[in-house]
C-alpha cells in the first residue's frame, strides 16, 4: 500500500476512533461498538468505495443515493424512481444508529433551517449524540444560504458540529467535475478531509 494511503488509513480509523471514544458527550459501551454511520447524496455515494477502501474494517456505515435531499429528492436520468430523503433514511434506521452521525447533504433541495431541524430533531430523538454535517461547496449560485443556515443550525444544536468543505476545497477546482462531484483526486482529498476535520475536533 502506498506510504499516503496508509496515512489516509490511520489517520481517519484514529478519527472516528476519537468520535466514539472522546471525552465529550461521551457514549455509552453499547454505543461505543456501533460504527459511525455516514448519510449522504451522490457525493457521498461514488466516493463510498474510497471511504470503505481506506478505512477496511473500520469503516463507518455508508447510507448515499443520488438526488437525495434531507427532506425532499429529486430524480436523476436513469434512476427508476426517487431515493429515499435523508429524513426518511434515518427514521428507517431507528433503534440501529449509534452515538455518531456524519450528513453530506444540501445540494439536491438546498435546506434551510426547518428542513435542517427536522434532520436534527430526529437525530436527538434516537438518542444521537454528535452529528457532524459537510457544508457544501459553493462552486455553483444557490449554496450560500444553506451554508448560512446550517452555521446557525449549529448555535440552536449543541451536538451538531459543521465540517467546513467548502472552505477546503475552495481553492482546489482540479478536485471537482462540475463543482459538486468528484473528480478521483477529489474524492481521495474528500475521504482524507473528514479524517482530518473529525480528528481536529477532538
């Protein structure tokens, strides 16, 4: 395995090591043996392999669909039918998540904070304990108001964190194909900045 890759490795099975284990709003020993469990869109879905490749037995639940919105999905050309929304998929999920939830979602129906709320209330209604949420890039117009909200979001939630992609992919447009997707050096710099920013949050 190349010397980068195996940083990659170790540095996000530290990180959600951390999640589970750390010392605030630490979770119980039956939480403590359920996997962090990763919700997301398209991004998420075809960077999935990446996060299950450099994580190997540590790696989280992965939940990602194209067109997938937090409260509202849309359908792409060739899906036979619209995805599960991200609320649906986390009620579905009820009495099997544990401490941690990661959400990569915003780009298919923009939250704003009713949508982000009703994600949030559910989350704290399973007994959640930290909820980590990936900004979005605002490559494309029509991103920012979202960003705002879940900025605000997180001064009304005190176990929601914000994983701040859009800051670090800013200068990096190399990292994108239509500034939302991946390119393959995106999506291995996506994988490498949740480790990075969860480990940095502890």
């Amino acid at each position: 395995m190349p010397a980068s890759a195996t940083v990659i490795r170790r540095t996000l099975a530290a990180a959600f090591a951390l999640i589970v284990a750390g010392p605030a709003l630490a979770p119980s020993s039956a939480d403590a043996c359920v996997r962090p469990f990763l919700l997301g869109d398209s991004v998420l879905a075809w960077s999935a392999s990446v996060v299950r490749r450099e994580l190997g037995h540590s790696a989280p639940v992965v939940d990602a669909a194209a067109c997938r919105g937090t409260v509202y999905s849309c359908v792409s050309p060739g899906q036979a039918s619209r995805p599960a929304s991200g609320l649906s998929a986390l009620k579905s999920q009820r009495g099997r998540l544990g401490a941690v939830v990661v959400i990569e979602l915003g780009y298919n129906d923009r939250p704003l904070r009713a949508s982000i709320d009703r994600i949030l209330g559910e989350l704290r209604s399973q007994g959640v304990k930290r909820v980590f949420w990936v900004n979005l890039s605002e490559r494309r117009a029509g991103y920012r108001d979202t960003n705002r909200a879940l900025d605000a979001a997180a001064a009304r939630w005190p176990e929601l964190r914000i994983l701040d992609w859009r800051t670090m992919s800013a200068r990096h447009g190399s990292w994108f194909t239509d500034g939302i997707h991946l390119t393959a050096t995106g999506k291995s710099a996506f994988v490498r900045f949740l480790g990075q920013a969860l480990n940095s949050l502890h």
